[in-house]
C-alpha cells in the first residue's frame, strides 16, 4: 500500500514531459562518409522502428538545411520502396504515406539517404594541435544535427556505426568494432556494432589521429586511453579509470558494454560519459594525473544515465546525481572518510548557495533550456539525497537498493518513482516524507541554534540545553541532526518548529554539530542562555546515544579551522622526529591508539591573529607560535603529526592556564627528574593540570629499558653519560603518550597522523 500511495503521489508531483511519442524505435544503423576536403558529411540511416497507432505520417528529427549548415534529405525508403517524406522547418523528416496508413504494432525498417555539413552535434575542427579531428557531442538532444533519430533519452535503441574515412584517422564508435576494412580509394571502413541499447545522447564517434594505450582488461572489458598522437605525455593520465571501473563494479553490478575507452576530445562539456567511449576535454591530458574525480564521474555515468537511463529530463538527477555521489563513494573508498567528508561539505555548500539564489525542486519540470538542468540541484542536491538515503536506511540496504535499481533498469529506463519504489521495496520502509522534502521541496534545512550548559541542581547533573528552532515554518522537515558532545554522540530528532532538547553531558566541552556530515542543512548557532523553564514550550526530548568510536574519534582538522576548534588549554600532543631519543621515548611509552608520542605541549593563548602554546623544549619553559610548532614534523601527507586533547573539566583547565604561566622561563629539565626546579614536557603540564590541589597525572615508575629488555636502551645510556649523571631507572615520571591516554584527557582531533596511531 505504501508503495501505492508514495507512485501516486509522485506521479502526480512530477508531471513527466515526455513527448507524445507515436514510435519507438529499435535500432539505428548508420553509415557515414567523412572527408579532409570539407565538413561534409554523407549518411545513411537504417532504422527499425514499430509505431504505437497507425498514421499516414510519422516522423524523426534531423536539423534541416539553413544557410551554411544542416543537412538535405535525397531519399526516404519504407521496407525498401521508395516513400514520400516532407523536411519540415521544425527539423523533423515526415515519413508519408499517400495510399493510407502506415500500420501499428509491425516492423518497419526507414531508410533516409541524406548529406550536410552539421552545425553541432558533430564537432569537425583542428583539435589543440592543430589537427583534422571529428568529435560527436550529442547531449543533450544534439544528435540530430548529424543523425536521423528519435533524440529523446526516452527511446534508447541499437545503435551500428559503419564510418568511411581518409585511412590516416582512427576511429571509435558506440559499440564493438566488428571489422575494419581498407578501402581502395585511400579510405577505410570502420564498422561498430552493439548489442545493448543506448539513448542518442550518448551514442556517438570519434575520429582522430590517436595514440592509443591498453590499461587492463577486467571482467572481460578492455579499458584502454586514446589521446592525440602529438601529446608527449599523458598517457597513463586516464589510469584511475581502472581503479574506479573496479569499484563501481564490484560495488554495483556488471558493466554492460564491450570496452572503456577514455577518449581526449574536443567535447563542449569537461567530460561526456559516451556510452563506453567518454570524451574529455582536451588539456584534461598533461602528465599530472590531475583528472581522476572527473574520471571517476564520467565512468559513473556507465551504470548511471547511460545503462540506467533517465526516462526524461526532469529526473536528471538519477543520471547526475547519482555520477556525483559514486564519485564520492569512490573517494570514500580510495582515501577514507575524512576526504569523503570534504567533499560532502563542499557539494552542501553548493546546495545551500544555490538554494538562495534559485528556488527550485531536485525533480524540476518547469526548465525549458536543459542546460539549466546542469546545475547543483540536479547534481549536488542528488548526491546529497542519496548520501541522507544511506543514512536512513543503513549501508547494506542502501547499496543493495542500488544494485536492485541498476538491475532492474540497466537496459532501460527508469524515473524518480520507479528509484522510491526500490527503495521502499528493499529497505521495507515507508520514505514518503523522506523524498517528498528532499526531491520535491525547494527548500534546504535552515535552522537557528541556540545552546547553553546548565548546572542546575534539580537535573543533578551537567546539561546541555538547546533548541533548534526551523526558520522555514511554513516547510517543516522531519530529520534527524546529530551533535557531538566529547565523546558522546546524540542524535535529534526535529520534527517541530521549535525543538528543544536536554542532554547529559561533562561540563567545558563545546558542541560539534553533524560531525560525521550527514545532513543537508545551514544553521546560525549563538551560546547563549535562553529562558527555557517557562511556559509549557519546553518538552524535554528523548535522546538516543551511541558509541561514536566506530569512526575515527578525532577529526582531522587544518590550521583555518585551528582558531575555532581548539580552545586554551587543548594539549598537543606531538609525534617528533628527533632521532634515537625520540624512539627511544616512543618505544617504551604507549600513546593514545597506538601514537607514538614524544612531545606534549598546552595551547595556552588564541586571539584572532595567532594561537600560542607553552611548552618545555629546547632549554626552557616559553611560548611557540603555533604554526612554529606544528611545522617540526610531518606526515607522509605533508601534515603535522600533532593530535589535540583536552582535559574535560573546564575548571581544572582554567586554573592550568593561569598555573602553567608560572614556569615560563625556567629551565629545561634533561634529566627527567621529578623534584629540581627543571622542567621537561610532560612534567610542565604534570605541575600545571590541578584537581584540588593535587596534579590529575599520575607518575608511574620511569624505565629506559629497552622493551621486552633488561638492557637499557643504548641512546639513553648516551645521553647520560653526556651529562654526567646515572640513569633514572624506577623514579617516578611521566611521559606524553600516558598523558594522552589520561581518563581526564578526550582526543578530539588531529592535523596529521602519528606513526602508530590505528582508526
Ligand atoms: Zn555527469
């Protein structure tokens, strides 16, 4: 029944734009002459079509003649006799029949004989280089600038290249190549064939002198580059097509064409998912593999918009929004969640902005230009869509709706309702509200927030109180907002205008809103105290909390980010490269997963222009800018090996910061002893971090022992003996890596990575 009513309510919403079509065609098979001494072009299109309704006169598009371009018909055949045909000025050749009817529900086979020099559709210019070069760009509807076809993604068909060219071209097509054939007057005959159906939009040829290079051949699919011969390098540029083919089909479901062949081309469009030969622009070439999320969309497109067809142009989005989404899906897969999360936000950003400047639904059937269909709606809204859908339903359903829907409709088409229906139907769930706010609401989540930490007595224990208050009131949203709190994770469910919630939580910490990026929507958030005891308006919401360490608890974050997310008296805690001494410290401490430790440090002083940490390093106690201490050691990222702790309770920590200011200037302490006025790392903060008086890190007896050892470590013995003095062995001590693993300590984020540190 819920299947029922969410197809009717869509069907309904959506209002499809398909053409009344009085046809539908079976296969197109194309022979077509191509010269060095014009833009002529010369062809013949069979093609077998049966119509819905009998009628004295059907018709296929073809721009007409005007001026310099379009093309002439010479000849129309029916069955192979000849017909009578009208060229209309509205480009569509009408196939007449002067005796009667042309009958319904039976084959017919159209020839039309025609020749012309295309004003789009067929790119025929000098590529970069300066050579000859012939490129089809047929998307949208643009086919029918140098073919005879029904140029709708509606009615997808077989499609046959058979291309006559100079033989110095080589040529690729739609399809397999079934033969290539020399002819005697300098020309050659490539023929191309397919066995699946294809939506004119991407069925298309190329010719070109290229340089072809095979990849790989997987599941029985060539993958191979074709640039331009001239190109000194670039080759091996199209590779991450491998990788991404891979994915897709390991993650989706069989590719259905022959081969993949990534073409360099003169395409309009950064890159053109031609059925199982994408075109890019033509500098995407330059040695520096700098394509690869380009590629891994086009490739996208094969199970998305090219197999699985849109069935019109508003649901453009399971074509585009999809391409976008497997892209981040790949990235995800290739370089973890962190990256993965980047890309979320930058594709919401362009959601949001693009929400202000146009209001208009995913699922959009008021555009008349479709080049206006390419934008974030189509693309980054659909994305997003699909990524809340995973969120909703969880990842083994989400990715088993999408090999459902790629399966059922990988020889088709499909539009919105026909994805809503696999969807429901897989996940068992009712997503009505879910698709209705998201695809066929103009509007995005926009809230404002508004928290603050209570300490009343009656709720016995710290609280965080907010509200979240939806500024569109006349479109609420039903949607679950996610904050992080420390370490514990809740998850809101708004569904009012005005929702507030009460939640338990340690003092001193500040919220981070959508930390794992799951939700499409802006805010505007103040720290401030509200009055939320009065009146009736304050219903205190069930919370649901989980255990947020299946993910990588800390964040990666960047110097930009640094000024809003540490706060004075964060701990730093730092991965050194400083030889033998170093590992030697690492090797018998233990930090927090597994980092490795050597240097700790306070963030003692942030205003807008500079952060400052206090520390204990290079004989004495003083102040480092932060840039200057997060450049000593790097990643193989190229970022700092710092990772940012703080210490829970916010009382302690201000009193540390007044605390630690009281040993600026004293020296450092190279022995590690507890009690001589000196004072190495971990020590300073050992002095500064007070509950009541008393120091919240405990010493532990210190050892310089090899592990698993009783020799001591030979570095240790050197750097003792330098100084003249014996090895502490057993004094109490303490060192970074236990400090990070302090139950006063929460790590929350880092810039790069440790050695050591396991996700
Ligand atoms: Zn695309």
């Amino acid at each position: 029944m819920r299947i029922i009513v969410a197809f009717l309510l869509f069907s309904l919403l959506s209002q499809t734009q398909v053409p009344a079509q009085k046809l539908d065609v079976k296969k197109y098979d194309f022979t077509l002459e191509l010269s060095d001494q014009n833009d002529e072009i010369v062809g013949e299109a069979i093609i077998d079509l049966v119509l819905f309704e009998s009628t004295p006169s059907f018709s296929l598009q073809l721009v007409k003649k005007q001026d310099k371009t379009g093309m002439r018909v010479t000849r129309v055949f029916v069955n192979g006799l000849p017909s009578c045909f009208h060229f209309g000025e509205d480009d569509r050749v009408y196939v007449k029949n002067n005796t009667g009817n042309w009958p319904h529900n039976i084959p017919l086979q159209v020839k039309i004989e025609y020749f012309g020099i295309p004003g789009d559709g067929l790119i025929i210019s000098d590529n970069k280089f300066g050579s000859r070069s012939f490129f089809g760009d047929n998307w949208p509807d643009r086919a029918h600038h140098w073919l005879p076809v029904i140029d709708h993604p509606s009615d997808k068909a077989e499609v046959e290249f058979k291309i006559i060219a100079p033989q110095h071209y080589e040529i690729i097509a739609s399809g397999a190549l079934i033969e290539r054939i020399n002819l005697s007057d300098g020309k050659s005959l490539h023929h191309f064939k397919s066995k699946q159906e294809y939506p004119t939009k991407v069925m298309v040829l190329a010719a070109s002198e290229f340089k072809v290079t095979p990849y790989d051949t997987l599941k029985g699919v060539p993958i191979s580059s074709w640039i331009y011969e001239e190109n000194k390098t670039g080759e091996m540029d199209y590779l991450p097509s491998v990788a991404v083919f891979q994915f897709f089909s390991d993650t989706i479901g069989d590719y259905i064409y022959p081969k993949l062949v990534n073409v360099q081309s003169k395409t309009r469009y950064g890159g053109m998912e031609n059925a199982g030969n994408i075109f890019y622009f033509e500098n995407s070439v330059n040695g520096k593999n700098e394509v690869e999320a380009l590629i891994a969309h086009e490739v996208a497109h094969q199970w998305f918009g090219n197999a699985c067809t849109e069935k019109d142009w508003p649901h453009i989005w399971l074509s585009e929004g999809f391409a976008t989404y497997m892209t981040d899906l790949y990235w995800e897969h290739k370089y973890g969640a962190e990256a993965f999360w980047k890309r979320l936000e930058k594709e919401r950003k362009a959601v949001i902005n693009f929400g202000k400047k146009r209001s208009a639904l995913v699922v959009d059937s008021t555009v008349n230009d479709l080049m206006y269909l390419l934008n974030p709606n189509s693309y980054q809204k659909g994305a997003w869509v699909l990524h809340m859908l995973r969120n909703e339903i969880g990842d083994d359903l989400f990715f088993r709706v999408m090999q459902e829907y790629y399966d059922k409709y990988k020889y088709s088409n499909a539009e919105t309702a026909d994805f809503i229906e696999t969807a429901e139907r897989i996940s068992g769930k009712d997503l009505g509200v879910f698709f209705r706010q998201w695809l066929y609401s103009e509007m995005n989540p926009d809230f404002e927030i508004t928290w603050f930490i209570e300490e009343d007595e009656r709720l016995k224990d710290k609280m965080l109180i907010l509200k979240v208050k939806q500024k569109h009131e006349d479109h609420l949203f039903q949607l679950t907002l996610d904050v992080l709190f420390g370490q514990d994770l809740f998850s809101l469910t708004i569904d009012q205008e005005d929702n507030y919630f009460v939640l338990p939580v340690f003092k001193g910490h500040s919220p981070v809103w959508d930390p794992e990026i799951k939700l499409l929507y802006e805010a505007d958030i103040h720290q401030r105290k509200f009055d939320y005891d009065s009146g009736d308006s304050l219903r205190f919401k069930k919370w649901s909390v989980r255990e947020f360490n299946q993910r990588p608890i800390t964040r990666k974050i960047d110097l930009s980010e640094a000024n809003i997310l540490l706060q004075p008296g964060d701990l730093l805690f730092q991965d050194l490269d400083c030889g033998p001494l170093c590992e030697a410290i690492e090797s018998v401490t233990q930090g927090y997963r597994g980092a490795d430790f050597s240097h700790v440090a306070m963030v003692s002083e942030m205003d807008e222009s500079r952060i400052m940490v206090f520390e204990a390093i290079g004989g004495k106690v003083r102040e480092t800018k932060l840039e200057d201490f997060l450049s000593r050691s790097q990643d193989d990222n190229g970022d700092p090996k710092v990772m940012i702790g703080r210490v829970k309770d916010q009382s302690i920590k201000d009193k540390a910061l007044r605390e630690i200011k009281k040993y600026e200037g004293k020296a450092y302490d190279d022995v590690f002893i507890i009690e001589n006025d000196s004072y190495y790392c971990s020590e300073l903060l050992y002095f500064s971090y007070l509950d009541k008086g008393e120091p919240i890190f405990k010493l532990y007896p210190m050892t310089f022992k090899k592990p698993n050892s009783d020799d001591f470590d030979p570095a240790w013995i050197e750097y003792y003996r330098d100084l003249g003095v014996d090895i502490p062995e057993g004094e109490p001590g303490l060192n970074p890596g236990g400090i990070s693993r302090s139950p006063y300590v929460e790590m929350l984020y880092h810039f790069g990575k440790p050695s050591g540190y396991r996700e």
